[in-house]
C-alpha cells in the first residue's frame, strides 16, 4: 500500500480502538458485539492488503471503533473510556517494542499462517483459531515489558475462552497498530492532530 492518506490513518487507528474496546467489553462483561470481534480478528489473515479498508472490509466494518475514536477525540472521559484508551495507549508501545523484535515478527507470522490453515476447517472466530492467536499473545507479545493488564471481572477472565478471546483481540489491536504507523500514523498526531482525525472518523462513521 501506498501514498497512505487521513483516511488511511482513521481506518487503523479506529481498529486498534475497536479491539481494545472489545478487549474492554469481554473483560467486564464476558461478551462483545461478535460483528466486530469477527472483524478484528479477521484483520489479523489480512497480512498483504490491496488498501486499507481491504484489512477490515471497508469503514462499516470498524463502526464500532470509529464510534469509540470519535467519543475519545470529542467527549470527556469517564472511567469506562479511560480504560479503553489505557488499552489503546498500551498497544501502540507494544508495537513498537515489538517492531524491534524480527525474530518476534516472524514466529507471529508463524503464527498465523497456521491460523489461516486452521480457518480452512473453521470459521476466523472458532474456540479453536481463538486459542491459537492467544497463545501466540501469550509466547510473543506478553513477555515485552511494561505487559498490557487487563482489568475486568474475575468470574469472566478465569474462563480460559475468555481469558483466550482477550489476548486473541489484544493481538488484533497489536496489529492494526502496525497498520497505523505503516500508514503514518505516530503519537504527535494524537497529541496535534485530534480535529482533523475527528473529522475523518466523522465522515467515515456516515459512509458505514
């Protein structure tokens, strides 16, 4: 992909919001909008895109995350989405240690090439692909410091499918990081560029 655009940037940065959102959601409340869990992990098989919306199946496909992007930029805090956005900060550092690691990079790859032939039998959202992607977390990402720690409720993170379905979504949000800084997305146009960011989400939340 090439001559990365505003659009691009949106795109990438409301799909980290939306795993980290649902990654918020299944950690409290055992479930999330499966639509976009589907989504999400569906992103992670994109691994050589056309486009940007190619990676999440156009702008309706992260709504949820453009909804939550556009609350982040526009709205006051509340504990609910300070929490997410916790999330969102700690996966952008994430990525970027991981970027660091090829070695890291590779066995993720790994990863999910054995995923994708997992999916010829399953679909992207089986228990059985899940747990594949959380544990690819769990050996890979998980081990940089400083870790993401979720907080949620006991009863839902001691079910291994949820405990597995957080680090599967985390993993997603990991990777539409890496999407957002190879569009050229970086901190400062979090910080500086909050309007013009606000103003695409807009737009693209109509368009889906």
């Amino acid at each position: 992909m090439a001559n990365h655009t505003l659009s691009d940037r949106t795109l990438a940065l409301a799909g980290v919001f939306q795993a980290a959102g649902l990654v918020q959601q299944v950690a409290t409340r055992g479930s999330a909008d499966q639509g976009a869990v589907e989504t999400s992990l569906g992103s992670l098989f994109q691994t050589d895109p056309p486009s940007t919306e190619a990676v999440y199946g156009g702008a309706a496909g992260v709504r949820v995350g453009l909804q939550w992007l556009r609350q982040h930029l526009a709205e006051a805090s509340s504990p609910h989405k300070a929490q997410v956005v916790k999330y969102v900060i700690g996966v952008l550092h994430l990525e970027r240690r991981l970027s660091r690691h090829p070695e890291m990079l590779q066995r993720i790859g790994e990863a999910i090439a054995a995923a994708r032939r997992q999916r010829a039998h399953f679909p992207g959202n089986h228990s059985n692909v899940v747990a594949n992607f959380a544990a690819c977390y769990s050996d890979t990402l998980s081990t940089l410091t400083p870790r993401i720690i979720v907080t949620g409720e006991h009863g839902h993170l001691s079910n291994p499918e949820v405990a597995n379905a957080v680090r599967a979504l985390l993993l997603a949000a990991v990777r539409s990081a890496v999407l957002w800084r190879q569009c050229g997305g970086n901190r400062w146009q979090l910080l500086l560029g909050r309007r013009e960011l606000l103003a695409e989400a807009q737009r693209l939340s109509g368009r889906g």
